[in-house]
C-alpha cells in the first residue's frame, strides 16, 4: 500500500438479501488517481459491493471509509453532495432536452438577485458556458450546439456527455457502471479515450466492464470478484487475459499476497 | 484465451481508422427536415399555423361579423373554462400521464365553495380558499397514488372521476344554487365573471386569468429548475431519478398544482354561468384532452409547450363561433375537430422520429 490514504477503504463489507448473501465480508480499496477496473462473473456480487460505496444500497455490516473518514450514504444522492458522480451504462439523460439541461438535471444555476431568487430564473447562460467548457476540456465540441436535444446525439455522444459531467462535478471519484456495453466498436473507443483523459486531471475512477481488452487497456489496477468476495487485486502487467478469466472463474488459484 | 487478445487486436485496428467519432453528422435534408427540425424545437408551431389560418379563413368567408374586436373576445370567453383546465391537463400530460378526473375536481371545488357559503353561512372568500383546499386534496390524493403505489395515471383519475362525481351529487343533493341568489348574497362567487370593456373589445377576469395563468406556467416550465424536472420525468423517469431529480416530489407538485388549477377553474366557472349547479361542466375533460392534443403536446410525456394547450382551445373556439356564424350543423365542428385531433397525432408521430 502506497503513503497515501486511499479514496475509498470498504472493511468486511456484508449485503445479504434475504438467504441470498451478494457481499461476504468483502474489502475494497481505491486508490488515489487510479483506474480500478472490477471484474467477476455474472453474480460475483461487483455490482452489489459498488453499490455499496455509492449508497445505492446500504450494507449489513462492514465500514466504508472515504479519505479515511467513515461515512454512512442513505441514497446516491448523499454520495452525490460527497463529490461522487456515477456513468450508467443504460444512460442516464432525458432525451428531449438539451446537453446544457442534462448537464445539469438536478442541479440546476439559478440567477442572482430577484430574478433567481423570486422568479426563481434559471442562468442559462452561465449553466450553457460551463457545459460547453467542459465539452471542450474533453475534446466532445464537435456536437453542434449545447442547446442541442440529447437524442440527436449518437451513443458514443451521449456517453461523452455523461463522463463530462462526471468529470464536471466529481471531486472524489467516478463510478461508471458498464460504459461502454451500450457502444459500438468506434464509441467506446471514445470513451475509453475519455476515461483516460478524465484520470489524468487527476479524477480516480471505478470502472465496472466485462470487456477484458478494454479491462486490460485502462487499468491500474484489477479487483476481481469471486462469489461474493474480493478474491485478488492484480496488476494487468503482471497478468494476461486468460489469467484474470481463470481467476474470475475459478479455474486458477489467484496469487497469494493477491495485492499489486 | 490467446482468441481475447486477437479480438482484442481486431478492435484496436478497427477502431483507430476513425479518429472524430463525436462529429456531427447532419442527417436531416431538404425542406422537410428543415420543417422536422423546426417542429422538433418549437412543437406549438403547428397549432399556431392552425389558428391563425382558421382566423384567416372564416374573416374572409364571414368578415366583420367575426373579424371583430367584439367576436375575437367572445372566443376568449367561451374558451375560457376549457383553457385553464386544459393548463391543468397539461402539466399532467407532460409527465406522462392523463387526467380524467379535471372536469370532476372542477365541479365538485365550485360545489363546494357554493354551499359552503349558502348553507353553513361560512364567508364567500374562506368558502371559496375551502375549495381551492379541497381541489388540491384531491390532486394530491391522485398524485399520491401515481408516484407512490404506482398505480398508472389512467386508472387512478378514471376512478377519481367517478367518486370525486358521485361525492358531488351526494353532497349537493343536486341542488343548483341559482345565480339571482348569488348575485344577491355571494357576489363574489362570480368575480370571475365580471366584465369590462376595451373599444369594443368585452373581457372578463377569468379571461385575464385563464391568459396569465399561461403565461406563468409557460414561464415556469421553461426556465426553472421545476419546469426542467417536469420535462425529465415525463421524458424517462428513471433517466430523472438518476440523475438526482427528486421524481415523487415533482409528480406530487404536479398533480396538487393541477388539483388547484381546476378548482380555480371551477370558480371561473361560477363566473361564466352565474349558477352553481352539480350537473355543469360534464364535457370538460374530454374538451380538455382535446386542446392538449390539438395544442401539439405529447401524449407520451416530456414533449409539448402549453401555449400549444391554449392554441388548442382557442382553436376549437374559432371553429365553433366561425361554423355557427356560417350557419353550418353543429356537427361539422365535431368532424373537424375529430380531424384535427388525429392529424395532430400524426404530426407528433412525425416530429418524434428524430430521435430514432
């Protein structure tokens, strides 16, 4: 383990739903300005602990610790106000508005004086400038106009408009749950592009795939999850393809110290 | 597993030939896209076309008889009931759902607010703010059942309808209060109704109403955060809900602020027939659903500008006075009306293939 504190530190995490154990006394660990891709076979539990540290469901036992300060998250949105932004796969925007509307759906700039605070106006202005700000920082402003409606956008477009409003208000980290399942090739290549461009300004990210070579392309780190349990964090220089499927499925004994 | 790293391989190849794959490519050509993308943008522009074409028409067919300061705001005032209901109405469309139950909220607020008044005694402005109350219960008990058990928009305002009714005429004993005896004792019952003249122009605070209402509404769902969250949620729900809109609470303002729309509606309406009577009003959900449809707002949710909703109305207002002034059938309103409605459909099937 590395001086710094780690960004997220689960301990014996435990969800049960009914007889049904998803998490069993699982650790995580996410460290600073890293890409941790989690991996495991359908019903590992790699959602269900994910969920657990952005509040999507709140766990049985176990502490999560956030920059080392304990927290207890009731719904994402607790997790939202912490500065942790969330990338579905099933893409999470309302079609008919426009880019600057989703960038901000929820959180919405009102203007000063008696024009926000009566009429309670909304600064489209300010809330247009920022959104195409951050389009831009990322490389998306080939879109037309930022008062373009969401569903004019291709897949791989409307996927860069959600990682760039990840990246717009994520102060401690990105979960993205599957980007790029929805893709096509030419767009997740995008995307992945996109992930690496937010990492570097610094942003760790949790990156949930199934997609190995994508896995393997973008991570620091693997954790690899094992019916219910983290089994092994690796390294994919260390590590083939091959190898984490085999540990993903049983086939192969996972390295002893299992950390890298 | 030597297949993974091989198909691994083919991607990378496959995808480094393009480079800008967020560039814009402009599918939309001609004339007709154009008009596509302008609908798409501004959905209350055909219903805008619409009227001020019927305007247009029957002025030339019947000139200064209709083409007259005082007929333009007759339409005003016999579309008055039906454009603030149809406000009401659409809200709750634009998330989604329907109302079945306006016309009944809107009656049984204007029962109320009358037999308050004449039959406990109680004073004209608490019974009438008794059934502005009573008409956002109402809404909120719809609201409730929408957003928390789940219950769909239909089902729920099609039973609501039936027992906000049956309370009505249990309540009133369908009883009509007459209009001389509001007059004489509750004026104020009718304050919707009073009128004042422009020229020859004769409006009437229920006009005024009915035109500021809109405008506030339009305002308010256009610019902000409330109106943005309306829109989301009619959109895709669980889009909203994930990206932090709080979907329960905007149903729920949504449904109490249509409950207290048409109670205003059925002080208006008190205003407009002068009498307080159970069996009024029967038509206007339907004349309600037809203005929003006519007014070019989505049925499916998330798509629509309620000044559509008042162009609707005042559509229907124009066809009506034109035809009768013609001395046409009763009928042929009815016929065209119907052949608006399912063209207007179409347009919206239209417009919406944008998206796929």
């Amino acid at each position: 383990m590395s001086g710094t504190t780690p960004v997220v530190q689960g301990r014996g995490i435990v969800k049960r739903y009914g007889h049904v154990t998803a998490i069993d006394h699982s650790d995580f660990e996410l460290r600073q300005g890293e890409i941790l891709a989690v991996i495991g076979d359908n019903g590992a539990g790699k959602s269900s602990i994910v969920k657990a540290i952005c509040g999507a469901t709140i766990p049985d036992e176990g502490e999560i610790l956030i920059e080392g300060k304990k927290v207890n998250f009731n719904s994402p949105i607790d997790a939202r106000n912490m500065g942790i932004e969330i990338v579905y796969q099933q893409l999470a925007m309302s079609p008919a508005l426009s880019i600057a509307d989703n960038m901000f759906m929820g959180r919405e700039i009102r203007k000063k004086g008696f024009m926000g605070k009566y009429m309670r106006q909304l600064d489209r202005p300010a809330m247009e400038k920022f959104a195409r700000e951050k389009l831009t920082e990322l490389g998306l402003m080939t879109v037309q106009s930022i008062n373009q409606a969401i569903e004019t956008l291709s897949g791989g477009q409307r996927q860069g408009v959600a990682v760039a409003r990840a990246a717009a208000f994520a102060t401690k980290f990105i979960i993205m749950d599957e980007p790029t399942a929805a893709l096509g090739v030419k767009e997740s290549r995008k995307v992945l592009e996109l992930i690496q461009d937010v990492r570097a300004r610094g942003i760790p990210i949790i990156l949930i795939s199934h997609n190995m070579p994508h896995v393997f392309e973008v991570a620091d780190r693997i954790h690899v999850h094992r019916l219910g349990n983290r089994l092994c964090t690796i390294d994919p220089k260390d590590y083939t393809m091959s190898d984490a499927v085999a540990f993903m499925t049983g086939a192969k004994e996972p390295p002893k110290e299992g950390t890298a | 597993m030597s297949e993974a790293n091989q198909s691994a391989k083919e991607f990378e190849s496959a995808a480094s030939r393009t480079e800008t794959v967020a560039a814009f490519e402009d599918h939309r050509r001609g004339v007709l896209g154009r008009l596509q993308h302008l609908l798409h943008v501004n959905p209350s522009f055909v219903p805008l076309i619409v009227l001020v074409g019927a305007i247009l028409i029957f002025g030339l067919l019947l000139g200064s008889k209709f083409f007259s300061p005082f007929a333009m705001t007759l339409i005003l005032q016999q579309v008055q009931i039906v454009g603030i209901v149809a406000a009401a109405q659409s809200l709750i469309i634009l998330t989604a759902g329907i109302d079945l139950s306006v016309g009944a909220i809107m009656v049984f607020s204007s029962v109320i607010m009358g037999q308050f008044s004449f039959r406990y005694g109680i004073p004209v402005p608490i019974a009438v703010m008794c059934g502005l109350a009573v008409g956002t219960l109402i809404g909120a008990l719809n609201g409730w059942l929408v957003s928390r058990v789940k219950l769909p928009p239909f089902i729920v305002t099609l039973g609501m309808w039936q027992i906000v009714l049956a309370t009505n005429f249990l309540y009133s004993a369908n009883e009509t209060i007459r209009s001389q005896d509001i007059e004489a004792n509750a004026p104020f019952l009718q304050f919707f109704g009073t009128k004042f003249s422009i020229g020859g122009a004769t409006f009437t605070v229920g006009v005024i109403f009915m035109l500021a209402l809109i405008f506030v509404l339009a305002y308010a769902l256009k610019h902000t955060a409330w109106g943005r969250h309306v829109y989301a949620v009619g959109d895709d729900p669980e889009a909203a809900e994930l990206s932090g809109v709080n979907v329960h609470r905007t149903l729920m303002s949504v449904y109490m602020l249509s409950g207290l729309i048409c109670a205003f509606a059925g002080w208006a309406l008190i205003g407009r027939i002068g009498s307080v009577s159970p069996t009024s009003g029967q038509l206007a959900n339907i004349e309600s659903i037809t203005a929003v449809v006519i007014g070019g707002i989505s049925l499916f949710g998330g798509r629509g500008s309620i000044l559509g909703s008042l162009f609707g109305a005042l559509i229907v207002g124009v066809f009506t006075l034109g035809l009768r002034l013609l001395g046409a059938d009763a009928q042929w309103t009815f016929l065209l009306i119907g052949l608006l409605i399912i063209a207007a459909v179409a347009v919206d099937q239209w417009i919406r293939k944008v998206s796929g």
